[in-house]
C-alpha cells in the first residue's frame, strides 16, 4: 500500500500534482503527517517544519501561500518536499519536467542532482532523453511493458538509448517550406473572465491553410481558457472567432465541430473520452451524428466497427477486444486513438494541445509526422504544448502567451529556446 511504501521509505513526486489547492504550501506538506498541540493541529509548527526544510534542501517556498496562487514549478516543489518531509530515501519521479518551462527544468535538474548528493535513490520516469543525460548515473531502458537493456551514462548518447526505446533508429524531422494559404482561423482581441477575475486580456491570433502555428506558455496563463473558447466549451466576455470566416464565438460544441473544428484535448480523461464508452464509441465520439457513422439517429455499427480498427492499427493502440471500455487502456494507449480520431476525421483547423503527453518516443514521432502531414494537405494546426521543444521543431509561427496576453509572435527563422523561454517567463518583447 501507499502507507507501506511511505514508511519502507519510497515516495513518488506525481505527474499530475495531488495537491488541496486551498490549502496552504505548509498545510499540503505535512498533510497526514501533522504536527499537534493539545490534540489540534498545530499551525506554527507545520510552517516552522517547512521553513526548515525549505533551508535544508534548497528549496524555497513561502509555508503561507494558498496552492492556488503558486506557479507549476513551485506546486512542484511542493510536491518534493513532500515526501522529504516523509522521511523518503527513495524518490521517484514521473515526467517531472513535462509541465515546466526551460529554467523551472534547469532548477528542478539541480535539485535532483542535489538530494543524489545527499545520498538519496532517485528514480525518473521520462521519455526526455537529454535530460536523462544531463542528470543521470544510469539509464534502464523499457519498450512495451519489458526490459530491454541497462546503459552507463557516461558510455552511451542518445542515438543510442533512442534506438533502445523505438527499437529502430528516428531521423531528424525536415519540415519543407510551405507558403501559407488563407486564414481559417482568426481571433481578435478575445477577452474573457473566470470567477471574476480576468484570463484572457485582447488576445489575438490567427492560423492560415497549411500552417502549424504554436501556442507557447506556461501551464495556467490562459492557454486552456482559450481552447474552451474556440471549442464552445465557454464563451468570451468580448472580441471575436471566425473559422473560415464564420463568427463561431457563441456557437456550441456540435456546431463548431461541424463547422470545421477537431480538438484534441488537453486532459485526454476530462474531455476526450468516456471511460466506461467502448473504443468504438470513443473512436467517433463527436461525430456521431455525420451521416457516415449513423443514419435517422441509428449507428452504422459495421461500418464503425471497421472504422475503428483502422485507427487502432494505423495507430499502433494496444488493445484486447474492440468492446473494451476506453478506461481499460494505458493513458499512452487512450491517448493515440484520441490523437488519431480528431486528425483522421479531417477538420480543417485542428486544435492539437499537448497531442503527445504521456506517449513513448516512438509515438511521439509517429504523432509528430501526423500533424506535419495534415500541415502538408493544407490543414491549419494551433499546437498548444507545454514541451518547448515540441512546438520549435514543429511550428511555422509561434506565438507567446504569458497572464492572459500574446507577449510576443516569431516565424520559424526567429525563434529559439532562449527567446521564447524568455518571454514565457513574463519578459517583455523589445
């Protein structure tokens, strides 16, 4: 059990944060570990162990702060000092970079090479291998459920553990140059509030045929709002959506899906399946009612069926029986056939955020090669993801968004890590 590990030592920093976001840093630490005082919790001592822990590792953090006010890379550090302050020797930690921006990665690098230092086991699970190179001792390699092999660092490259991983060699993407066709895709000065609070601030954008055109930017500055917008999961405050040139700004889901709009989402369990719905049901989830999956309301359940199991070789998802339930899959597994029914259904504009969270490097490429061939027959692709290095190897354009404003707009020949991490961090575009 999760107690059992905690106490043999072990604890895990998560992907995706387990955190009371309104509670506070001190409160989230110590939780089912809390210090008391005449049988209540004691408050001054949860801060005073915190605030200590902080000094000890390196780590700062204010113990007052509500986990709703801190950033993806404090919330993570959050998280460490978690299962610091249970004592862990062993501490594993999954894709703990894939939310981060390029200096949140390089402080998070330091602090592990830090508690190795210190003399704790860390484990990390990731599909980045230049990390791996740059943090660890060795490398153990898995490729579908199995072990394939054990590496030194100091006696491989990354061609070589690559080659380990996809169990073939991947050649570097070349992306040809492609003059753009006309808008599909045109935002003017979206606003938008949440709870009373302002999210998007006059954002514009705009996205031709043919085009891949990132959206870069920290998690939480405005990015998922957007998508809700342009997918008719919520409605702006003010400005204007035209997808081939009809204002969709207050339409529903239904019709902008008709009307041209396919949307690989985000969070692939909230809003890009049922888990309980069966692959077959998942694999034309939104597009139930074109006359080529149903007719007078009836589902043309042969041709589905086929229909599915297309995309599920096309894509190389792992499955038992095609009646399996959605939540049966891998969350690699569940993301590729979401991957593969918004591109296969052949909108013109494609929302793709973060379309490759959770796959292996294989797939990764295989994803990758699906959105450049879309681009290639004239599709028009917004790229939201929070891999810088995704969208600089994929992008046209991309655009920076940092507190609900585009902070700055690049053509391929002007962007680099170093300009775009800048502005993501909130600096000013000169």
């Amino acid at each position: 059990s999760v107690r059992d590990a905690i106490e043999l030592g072990i604890g895990m920093v998560q992907q995706h944060f387990m955190l009371f976001n309104d509670y506070t840093v001190a409160e989230n630490i110590v939780y089912g570990k809390e210090p008391s005082r005449k049988g209540f919790f004691d408050r001054k001592k949860a801060k005073e162990i915190v605030r200590q822990l902080s000094e000890k590792y390196g780590l700062e953090i204010d113990p007052d702060l509500k986990v709703n006010d801190c950033s993806v890379g404090m919330r993570q550090r959050i998280e460490i000092l978690k299962v610091l302050y249970q004592d862990a020797d062993i501490i594993i930690f999954d894709e703990p970079t894939a939310v981060l921006v390029p200096k949140e990665i390089e402080e998070l690098l330091k602090t592990l090479k830090y508690l190795s230092g210190l003399g704790k086991s860390i484990i990390i699970i990731t599909h980045k291998l230049q990390e791996v190179m740059d943090v660890a001792d060795r490398a153990v390699i898995m490729r579908k459920g199995k072990y394939v092999g054990e590496r030194r660092i100091e006696n491989t490259t990354i061609k070589e553990l690559s080659y380990l991983m996809v169990g073939r060699g991947i050649p570097p993407r070349e992306i040809e140059e492609k003059k753009p066709g006309k808008a599909v895709l045109e935002v003017e000065n979206l606003t938008f509030s949440k709870d009373g609070v302002s999210v998007l601030k006059g954002v514009s954008l705009c996205v031709r045929e043919g085009e891949i055109v990132g959206l870069a930017g920290v998690s939480g500055n405005g990015q998922t709002e957007l998508i809700q917008c342009l997918t008719g999961l919520a409605h702006p405050d003010g400005g204007s959506i035209r997808l081939n040139g009809q204002e969709i700004s207050h339409m529903g889901v239904r019709k902008i899906r008709e009307a041209g709009c396919a949307h690989i989402p985000e969070d692939r369990y909230a809003y890009g399946c049922a888990v309980k719905a069966s692959l077959e049901e998942t694999s034309i989830m939104g597009y139930e009612h074109q006359e080529e999956f149903s007719s007078k309301g009836i589902l043309n359940t042969n041709h589905n069926r086929q229909f599915t199991k297309n995309l599920l070789e096309k894509y190389d998802v792992k499955y038992d029986r095609i009646a399996d339930q959605a939540g049966a899959l891998s969350g690699g597994n569940i993301q590729k056939l979401i991957v593969a029914r918004e591109i296969e259904h052949h909108s013109k504009f494609l929302i793709a955020a973060e379309p490759t969270r959770g796959v292996d490097i294989g797939a990764q490429e295989f994803i990758h090669d699906q959105l450049v061939e879309k681009r290639r027959k004239d599709g028009a692709i917004l790229l939201v993801s929070s891999e810088l290095s995704e969208i600089l190897s994929l992008s046209d354009r991309v655009y920076v968004i940092y507190d609900g404003l585009i902070r700055g707009e690049f053509e391929r020949m002007e962007f680099s890590t170093e300009k775009v991490g800048y502005l993501m961090m909130g600096g000013r575009n000169e």
